[in-house]
C-alpha cells in the first residue's frame, strides 16, 4: 500500500464552523522584514509579505484518508462536531462523513474516510461557548496491485 502523509492545524472558535483546508492548499502569509527587498522592473522595492504554498497530495490519487485528530487548549465548555467536506469542483461542498459524537474535552480521536472527490477539508462546528486548539495528521492510502 502506497501512502502519503500531511498535517493541518486550526482553532475552533466558540459558536463558530471552522474549516481547514486540505486540497486545495492554502497559502500562508508571511511578514517580511522591512530591509527585504525584490527588483521590479529595475527599481529597488520593498517587500512587505510573501506566500508560501503548502505542499499537499492530490486526494484524486488515494483510495483512503485516515485522519488522526489531537484536540488541545480547551478554553470554556467545548461542543465540537466534526467531519469532513467533499467538492467535485472546489466550489459546491458537501459534508462526506460526519464523526460520531461531538469532542467536548482535549484528547485524541480518528476517522477514516473513502469515496471522496478531487476537493477535500475538514470542518468543525462548535455549538458551545468554548474554544479548542486542533491538530490534524493526514495518512493518504492507495491499495498497490
């Protein structure tokens, strides 16, 4: 078996959905210092940020995503629903898989999701007052004939 490993990171806000993306990746944002300079059309300019791209497996490619969630910093009274969002064209989404029972305390869970297409992320609705910190660990899995 073929696999190939990510991870996302995100805080869930209180009464808030949060979503973290997978595939597409987002870009991160950087603030450069302010002697960080590029040439543009000859002229010395300064640069204020860059992007940086995540690398990330193409999910088309895998048969299998096996996500292993860490759940930290608690803050309040945490009601978290969670799952997965799938999309054919990056632009319509539906929710894939949905987790049994909500996370209401730091701890560790996994969920292994099949059948999805080009498009992933994850989501999360938390429909307490809380807030908690929530690490993702990404296993891509392609049977190998």
């Amino acid at each position: 078996m073929a696999t190939e490993s990510m991870e996302v990171s995100t805080s869930v806000a209180a009464s808030d959905t949060t979503y973290g993306d997978i595939y597409p990746p987002t870009s991160n944002a950087y603030t450069a210092t302010t002697n960080d300079k590029v040439l543009v059309g000859g002229v010395e300019t300064a640069i204020t940020k860059y992007d940086i791209v995540n690398a990330a497996v193409k999910p088309a490619d895998y048969d299998t995503l096996e996500i292993v969630y860490a759940w930290t910093n608690e803050g309040g009274t945490a009601n978290i629903a969670y799952g997965v969002q799938t999309s054919a064209d990056g632009a319509n989404w539906i929710t894939h898989t949905t987790a049994t029972g909500a996370i209401t305390a730091a701890g560790g869970s996994l969920l292994e999701v099949t059948g999805f297409q080009k498009f992933l992320r994850l989501y999360y609705t938390e429909s307490g007052t809380g807030t908690m910190d929530v690490s993702a660990g990404l296993t891509f899995k392609k049977k190998v004939a």
